[in-house]
C-alpha cells in the first residue's frame, strides 16, 4: 500500500510542478504583419510567385527566405530578381507548370 501511495504521490507533484500560470489575454490582438517595399517573392506557404505591388504595403507573413531581404527604412525589400515567365518552365531541378503569364524572384546564386 505505501508503494502505491508513494507512486501516487509522486505522480501528482511531477504533474503539479509541470504546470505554468499563462497570462490570458481578453481580447486578441490583430495577426502580425510585416511591411514591404516595392515587387517581392511570396512564400510558396502564402501562394508562392511575385507580390507585384509597388512601394510600401504590408502581408500577414514573414519575409523569406530571411537571407534575401534587407531593411530598407524599416520595410523589407527583396534583393533578388523578378523574372517574368510567359507559362509553363524548368525552374532549377523542378518544372513550373503556371499556364500564364507569372513571375518567380530568382537567386543570382
């Protein structure tokens, strides 16, 4: 019996000293956004191809790859190319089958 309890015991105080107190919060707030300048890649996540807009706008996702943007003036500008494709294409090992008009930012290396 006393090993049981001893479990048991043991048991509770390792469930107990896991807990945590989390401050919650009444009212959320808005989802993240970040801000960008100018033409920039979309992660393949959020749709992939080229934000086309001109000068600075905002999107509920991250830059990335992190690498190719920098900080321009608090803004992230894309340092790579943006390539226009009239349609389907080899991109790298892969093929890109968009059967349109799109664009792809590119790594010079």
């Amino acid at each position: 019996m006393s090993l049981r309890i001893a479990l048991l015991t043991g048991l509770v105080v390792g469930l107990v000293g896991a807990c945590a107190v989390v401050p919650v919060r009444s009212t959320p707030g808005p989802p993240p956004t970040w801000t960008y300048v100018d033409p920039h890649g979309r992660p393949r996540a959020f749709g992939g191809g080229v934000c086309p807009l001109q000068g600075r706008h905002t999107h509920g996702w991250p830059p990335a790859p992190a690498s190719d943007f920098v900080d321009d003036d608090g803004a992230w500008r894309d340092t790579r190319r943006i390539v226009s494709f009239p349609g389907p294409h080899r991109l790298g090992a892969r093929r890109c089958a968009i059967p349109t008009l799109h664009q792809h930012a590119l790594s010079d290396g």
